[in-house]
C-alpha cells in the first residue's frame, strides 16, 4: 500500500476539511480560507510596491519649491514639471489595464515597478526642467500601471465578508507612502538637497525582481485565462501555506459558484450594466483626484511663496495634511463593510466639499489655516480614493477586472493633471486663494452627487456581482 500523502499533495482540484477530500471551486476555496500569516505575507510584498508608488509620486511636490528658486521656474513651468508625471500615470493604467489582463497581475507589477525605479535614479541626475520633466513622464509610465493592477490582485485574494476591512487595510499603505515622502524631505530636502529623494525613490527597483518568486498569480485571473491546471496548483498551494500557518484543518468550500472563464474586450465595460458602472466610477475617480491634487501638489508652494513660510514648516503643515489622510483610510476600512461602499462614498465627499466650503468662506487666511482646513479634507479625500481602489474591481469580472479598474484609474489621471493646472492657472492669473478652495468644494460636491447612482457591493463574491 502506498503511504498516504498529506492533504496538501492530493490532486489539484481537491481539498481536504478534517481528512476527507473535496471538491470546490477556485472562487469557494478562495472564499473559505481564514485570514493568515500568508495574507500577511501577500499584503506586505504587494503592500511595500504600492508605498514606493505612492512615495514617488509626491516627490515633485517635494522638491517643487526648491526647483522654483533652483531653475528659475515660472508657474508655467513649475505646472509642467508636477504634471509630466501624471500624464505618464495616465497612459502607463491605460497599458497596465491591457497588460494585467493579459499577462497576469504579478508580472505586470513587477514591471511598473521596475519602470519606476529605474527612472526615478534617472530623474535624480536631471540637469534642467526639460530633462527633469521627461523622466518624471517614464515614472509616472510605472506609477499609473501598479497601483490599479495592485489593489485588483488584493481584491481578487480577499473574502467577500471582509472584503472592505481587508482590502483597505492594505490601501493604507498608499497614505503611509505619501506621508512618508513628506516626512522624509523635512530633513532630506534642505539637508542633502532634493535629488537625494529621488535616490531613495530608486529602491523599488530591489522588489520588482523579488516579487514574482514570493507572490502566487491570481487563481481567478489563471481561471480566467483557461490556465485551469495552473490555477488549481496556485490555490493548492496557497491552502498548504494557510493551512500550516493556521495549523487546522481548512473549513469546507462553500457552493459551487459560476466563475468567468472568458476572454474579456475593452468594449464590454461599456455595454449593459457595466455602462452604469463604468460611468459611475469614472466620475467618482476624476472628481476624488481633481480634488486632492488640487490641493496636494500645490500646498508646499503656498505655504512657501504666499504665506512666506520657511520650506521646512511648509512640510511639515504637508506632512500634517498626510497624516490624517491616513486616519480617514483607517476609519473607512474600519466601517465600510457595515455601512457599504455607496454610502461611505458619498459620506466621505459631501465632508470633503464641507470643509473646503468652509475654508473658501474664512477667506484662507494663513498658512496655518490653510494647513488645519486642508488636513480635514485629505481626512475624506485619502478615505475616497482608498475605497475607489476597493469599489473599482468589484465591478467587473475576472476577464476584464483589471481593464476596468485601470480605466478609472485612467480618469484619475486626468483628474491629477487638470485639478492642478486649473488651481496653477487661477493663481497665475492672480486668482484668490478662496477662488482656488471654493472651486474645489463644487468639485466634490458634484462627486457627492455621482455617488447617490452608485450600485452596492459590499458582502456579495466577486462572482455574485458579475454573473
């Protein structure tokens, strides 16, 4: 008689519960595994990527006041320069939407990893803004393809229960990137000047090559592909690695649940009731970036140049700003799975355009009420854009999950670019900072409003929505 194997080296499409093997779907084996050291694992992997995204993006507002006086930049120059990158994020979640779709979400990771590294060392040794400029185009080409292609993974690992907690949990990360920028220009800008930020920004290029051999590819996503037998091994063995980190027998998989197994086109977001959902998400996408690159990009300068504070209180009043972003994320994963996306959505951009409102009508004054208004905003602003990252996968199915993420990051990007080329063009044109704030408080008001159209996903599979 053969020796028994152990659960885990049975045939790829079974599982074992308590010894007894069992048939399951990829989705109900997925669906039924407890949280775990492996989920940590994954979420810290894909969760160090996105801090180093969000990281380098923020390096330009950084060292933006520095160049102005460094170059000589007038305001033109200085909207170019912070909107080159975004223009590269744009286009690279157009490509990466393709891409995850295509090649798998780890790989294509990886690669915008890479890409962002790579050029981030190249815009350090820049010598004018030219140069400068087009480096920060390649980077922001990396930038814009990871994040969406990132938070669809996380998605497609999470359980529809706690969907919410988990995959915001891990969108903190993004908040913690940026205020980690802030944090780290304090004393590295004026101390070892603002190319030595971009060095740092480098460091994502150790982890591009790391990740595919740590990280499994989505089981939904090889599905998807009719890579079945490759998605039958990659769940096995994600169950052996829950499995020993929890050190019990795995619960049984719940019912059969229909999966996609199709070839997903662009086009079909933009038919039946994916048309709602893809125009819903755009909105809420471009209004969320709009307003929070309105502010975030040019509230270094302001602090500087118009209140005439010193580049380091400027950080640190930015810095401020970022940290209760990052209590917002907290909060709104902290609830989001009770109260649901929709309305979460437009809790959290009905307190963004109060608080801009208010700020418009105190006539922002000083820079520290500039710095305490704006903190209360990114307070709901980081909570919108977290949860987009949560809300924009659950629309769509396997096939085209990562197209349609991508898209609404797609229009994000537009946002990025056009929220602060319309404040830089007020302010250039000699535009009150009241003008700048209430413009913003429309924004989101209207964001707000997109929200009430909405379709509620909180606590149904993947599957369940997309069937």
């Amino acid at each position: 008689m053969s020796p028994q194997l152990p659960w885990f080296a049975e045939g790829p499409s079974m599982t074992t519960v308590a010894g007894k093997p069992a048939l399951g779907s990829i989705a109900a084996r997925l669906e039924r595994l407890p949280h775990s050291r492996w989920h940590v694992k994954v979420r810290f992997l894909i969760g160090a990527v996105t801090f180093f995204e969000a990281f380098d993006q923020l390096l330009a507002a950084s060292a933006l006041p520095v160049l102005m006086k460094e170059w000589n930049l007038t305001t033109g120059q200085a909207t170019f320069a912070v909107t080159a990158a975004s223009i590269g994020m744009l286009l690279g979640a157009i490509a990466a939407g393709w891409m995850g779709d295509r090649i798998g979400r780890v790989r294509t990771v990886a690669l915008g990893v890479g890409v962002t590294g790579l050029a981030s060392l190249a815009v350090a040794f820049s010598g004018s803004i030219e140069t400068f400029s087009l480096f920060r185009f390649v980077q922001g080409l990396g930038i814009g393809g990871v994040v969406p292609v990132a938070a669809t993974y996380i998605n497609e690992i999470a359980r529809s229960d706690k969907r919410g907690r988990f995959v915001l949990l891990y969108e903190m990360i993004f908040p913690a990137g940026l205020a980690a920028a802030t944090l780290v220009a304090v004393w590295v800008v004026p101390n070892l000047g603002w190319r030595a930020m971009f060095v740092i920004g480098a460091l994502p290029v150790l982890i591009a090559a790391a990740l595919p051999r740590h990280v499994e590819e989505s089981p939904r996503w090889l599905l998807a592909r009719g890579r079945t037998e490759e998605a039958e091994a990659a769940v096995a063995r994600i169950e052996a690695q829950v499995a020993r980190a929890t050190a019990e027998p795995l619960p049984l998989p719940a019912a059969e649940v229909k999966e996609d197994t199709g070839r997903g086109r662009l086009g079909d977001i933009f038919k039946g009731r994916y048309l709602r959902r893809t125009a819903v998400l755009s909105g809420l996408w471009f209004v969320a970036y709009y307003v929070n690159h309105g502010i975030s990009t040019w509230l270094p300068s302001l602090y500087t140049k118009h209140f005439g504070l010193d580049l380091t209180t400027a950080l640190v009043y930015t810095l401020l700003s970022n940290v209760t972003g990052l209590l917002g994320t907290f909060v709104v994963a902290m609830v989001i799975d009770r109260m649901g996306r929709r309305a979460a959505l437009m809790a959290a951009l009905g307190g963004g355009a109060l608080s801009l409102g208010v700020l418009a009508l105190a006539g922002a004054t000083s820079g520290g009420q500039v710095a305490v208004f704006a903190s209360c905003t990114t307070f709901f602003l980081y909570a919108i854009n977290a949860g987009l990252y949560l809300y924009s996968p659950e629309l769509y199915p396997t096939s085209n999950r990562a197209k349609g993420a991508a898209f609404g990051g797609l229009w994000n990007r537009l946002g990025v670019i056009i929220g602060p080329v319309t404040v830089g063009a007020i302010i250039g044109a000699g535009g009150s900072l009241s003008l700048v704030f209430a413009q913003l408080a429309v924004v989101a008001a209207v964001g707000a409003l997109i929200a009430w159209f909405a379709v509620e996903t909180k606590g149904r599979t993947l599957e369940e929505l997309n069937s």
